[in-house]
C-alpha cells in the first residue's frame, strides 16, 4: 500500500532516508529550512512544502530528522515560551499563533516519528503535548551513521505505542535492518544514549588509535586490515578507519552533535560516574574549541589535545 509521507530535516541521514521512501513507491513531502537541501529529492519527485504546516496537511505519517530537541519542539509547535525553553504555551499546542508550525497543519490521526536524538524528558513531554491535541508521538532514534542511512541497514530504538509502531513500520523497514521497540515515550531515547557511549566512544578511541599506528611507523591501511581480524575488530575501524586513511573527515557525524549526544548522556548519569565518558566529553569540547564542530567526529585522529 501506497503511504503519504512527510520527512522533515534532509541533512546527511534524513536525506538518505527519505530517499528510501521515495523509491519504495511513497508519496512524498519534505520540508528542510535550508530548501537547498531538497533539491535532489525534488528532482526524483517528491513535493517540497513551505512549512512543516503545510507538510502537515499533504501526510498521515510525518517523520523528523533534526538536530536537537529545541528544533524538534520548534517544528512541531513553534516558538517557545520564553519562561522554558521546552515549555509550550495553550496557544503554541493548539496552533493558534504558529501557523506555520506542524501542529497547526496535522491531518487527524496523524503519527510523528522522531529520529532526532534528544534527550529522555524532551521526547516524553513532546509525547504528552501532542496526546493532548490527538496525536501519536513515537520517540525513535536511529543508529548506523551515515552510511547505514545510505546503505538502509540502520538501527532504529523506539519508545512510545505499540499501535503506532505497527502503522509507520512499512516505512521504518525502507531503512532500518532492525527495529527494537524499546518501551514507552522516551525509552527509545534513553537507549540511544547508552548507544552513543559506544558510539561515539568507538570512533574517539578509534581516532587514538590510528594516531598512535601512524606515529608507531606503521602503515594505516595494514592497521586496519589486521585489527579486522582481531579483538580490536569495531564498527568504527571498518567504517572511519578507510575515510582517517583518505584525509576524510567530512561529517558522517560531527563532532557538534557528538558533544551534545554525550552532554545529554552525562545529563542522564546524574550520581553515577562515567570517568571515560566524561573525558570524551571533555575532548569533544576542546576540539569544537578549536573551530572543528562542523568535521566528523573522527578529526579527533587530527586533535591533539
């Protein structure tokens, strides 16, 4: 069956994604606040709204793809009340005074999915919000980098309703070899964060690693080839290793977004003591410092400290 889909967020994931349900045969809307990004999509024959209200009025199944949680309450609800920056006003939930945000345009029985990575209570009080207008929230964020998002083998953890699950799952297969209903509204969020641990944890000590090969004399291609094949075997080796040996450090994931992921980890911790985890931190820091926010994650290779 044919679905009416809306993607919002088309930067390096979301566009690969929605590229995914646009070939599946989907009617497709996109929206990206920089239109430049819709281009390629537009060429292969989805719509481009103006609005993510708009896009609210042409799909029953909308999905987002931003960079934190204050976009994703921006684009569904508008601006924020300036008391809380995740508090919303009577007037932003009904849509009154934001017309131009998604909730104002939402076809009935419309479901959101998040794949955004935010933290826990940001994802349940968005889940509570849009309960109370009639509408079905699923926090699901996504693992795999980008060339799971090209390659359509991501991971995706959700939290919310078994019953919107079940209705968006044709489109989360177009890109998701596996999907791991995790609980409820925020719990997809809460194991993304334990995911970003070894996540972003893997490519940091990955970065180490091939600094300390190349500064054994050894070369880095053969690194890799035979750390493959042993204990030292990871994710990060087999996909960073390659872009570190070709000076590659274009942005699978930045090290912007990598600092906030482990910011709303160490958030999370509360009394419990992530000492690695708060070094990595602490390196993501200095390194955006230094005007590397926009790189991959794995120009720590390059980060001296």
């Amino acid at each position: 069956m044919k679905l009416e889909v809306g993607f919002i967020g088309l930067g390096v994931m979301g566009s690969a994604m929605a590229g995914h349900i646009l070939r599946a045969g989907h009617k497709l809307t996109v929206y990206n606040r920089t239109i430049e990004k819709t281009e390629n999509l537009r060429l292969e024959g989805a719509s481009v709204a103006e609005s993510p209200s708009e896009l609210g009025q042409k799909a029953d199944l909308i999905f987002i793809c931003a960079g934190d949680g204050a976009s994703v309450r921006e684009i569904i609800f508008g601006a924020t009340d300036a008391q809380s920056p995740f508090a919303v006003s009577a007037a932003a939930v009904s849509g009154a005074s934001v017309p131009a945000a998604l909730v104002s345009g939402l076809r009935p029985g419309a479901i959101i999915v998040d794949h955004s990575t935010i933290s826990p209570e940001e994802a349940l009080d968005l889940s509570r919000d849009l309960a109370e207008v009639g509408f079905d929230f699923l926090d699901a964020p996504i693992t795999g980098g980008d060339i799971g998002a090209k390659n359509g083998t991501l991971t995706t953890m959700v939290g919310g309703s078994d019953s919107a699950l079940e209705s968006v799952r044709p489109i989360l297969n177009l890109y998701s070899k596996k999907i791991c209903k995790i609980g409820p509204s925020g719990f997809g969020q809460r194991m993304k964060a334990v995911n970003q641990i070894g996540a972003i944890g893997g490519v940091a000590l990955l970065s180490e690693l091939m600094r300390f090969a190349q500064g054994q004399g050894l070369d880095l291609a053969m690194t890799v080839e035979t750390l493959s094949g042993g204990g030292a075997n990871s994710f990060a080796l087999n996909n960073y290793g390659p872009k570190i040996i070709n000076g590659d450090f274009q942005p699978g994931f930045s090290v912007k977004h990598s600092k906030k992921d482990i910011g709303i980890v160490l958030s999370q911790a509360e009394e419990l003591k992530l000492p690695l985890t708060e070094v990595i931190f602490k390196v993501l820091s200095q390194a955006e410092q230094l005007g590397l926010a926009e790189k991959g994650n794995h120009v720590l290779f390059n980060f001296k400290g």
